[in-house]
C-alpha cells in the first residue's frame, strides 16, 4: 500500500502529477490527512482541490493527528508513505517504515 501524506497531496495537485501512474499499489489517505486538507483548505486551493482528489483512494481511519495519524497507518496497513516532510521521513526511518518523496514530476525513493 501507498500511503499518501498532506504535503505529498498538495505538491501533486499543485504540479499536476497522477501518483497511480507511477504505483501499481493500492493508494491509501489516513483520516488525519483528510482533517488537515480540511483545516487549510480556506488558505489553499491546493488543499480543496486535493481533498476532492483524494476520495479516489481508499480512506484509512485513524486515531491520532497530524504525522502521528501517517504513522499510526503505516504501521496498521503497512506500506510505503510519500512525503516530503523531512521530519516525518526521519521519524518513520526511525520506526523502520519505508517512505519516499515526490519531486520533479516523479516519485522517489
């Protein structure tokens, strides 16, 4: 599974990238990303547009917030997280979950 973070959502969406063309897996949204679309959504048309983009893939429902909520999915559905945070990248490294980026036009290991 393909787990998508706030941040990868909103950079695909502003650069006009389908992430299922570069995946063959299933693509999963937790519901705490979904929530943070939603609050920056009256500052970012990229935010409102990726939270109708984003009712394509499947949604994984989620206790915590924020990146907590991205690494609660990735350790209940397993998989790959795309993100461009930094932090988030070193956290799930930490924790042993595989994440990429996505830059450029394409996803990246």
């Amino acid at each position: 599974m393909i787990i998508l973070d706030t941040n990868a959502i909103i950079y695909a969406v502003k650069q006009k990238i389908s992430i299922e063309r570069f995946v063959d897996e299933e693509i999963g949204v937790p519901s705490s990303v979904i929530e943070e679309l939603s609050e920056l959504k009256m500052d970012d048309s990229n935010a409102r547009i990726g939270i109708d983009w984003v009712k394509k893939y499947r949604i994984l429902k989620v206790q915590k917030k924020g990146d907590e909520g991205v690494i609660e999915a990735a350790t209940r559905y397993g998989g790959t997280v795309i993100t461009n945070d930094a932090a988030l990248r070193k956290n799930l490294k930490d924790k042993n979950i595989r994440s990429t980026t996505i830059s450029k036009g394409k996803i990246r290991t």
